[in-house]
C-alpha cells in the first residue's frame, strides 16, 4: 500500500468510522498525464458510512473533499468518489 493510500485511509477513517472503505490507486494507469507529471496520484474511494445519512450526493462528496483537505492540490490529481450509507448496502 503506497504512502498516498495509507495517507487517505488514515483521514478518511478518523473523520467518518466507515463500516467499509475501500481505495485503489489507479496511478499507474495514467503515467504521462498532466497530473502524473505533477506527482498527484489517481485513487478510486468507496466508502459506506452513517456520517452520510441524510446527505444528498453532492454534500457526501464535498465532506469526503474537506477531509483530504491539502492533500487535493498536492497528492491527489484525480479521485473518484463512491460514497454510501449502510442502508444503501444492506441487499
């Protein structure tokens, strides 16, 4: 698991206590890229939390944004956000 990885599953962890988070780092996909150039890195985030009940799509992603803080202008180029509540998981 790379440093970035570690790094949002850290804040990502602290701020919402998901029942599931799961990150892939797609960086190596994009080599070349403007953002690859730059050193930010490309990462897929799926999480489920209550922290998101009640919160419309966009709210969810704004919170999951204001958490990475930083980190979105240096380490990440590019994050691709699936935010859900538990309810929204159970079959």
């Amino acid at each position: 698991m790379s440093e970035r990885t570690v790094m949002i599953r850290d804040k990502l962890t602290t701020a919402f206590a998901p029942q599931q988070l799961d990150i892939i780092d797609e960086s190596h996909l994009h080599a070349g890229h403007p953002g690859a150039r730059s050193g930010g890195g490309h990462f897929v985030v799926t999480i489920v939390s209550s922290a998101f009940d009640g919160k419309n799509l966009l709210a969810r992603h704004r919170l999951v944004y204001d958490v990475l803080g930083d980190a979105m202008q240096t380490e990440i180029h590019a994050l691709s956000i699936k935010a859900h509540t538990p309810m929204e998981m159970e079959p």
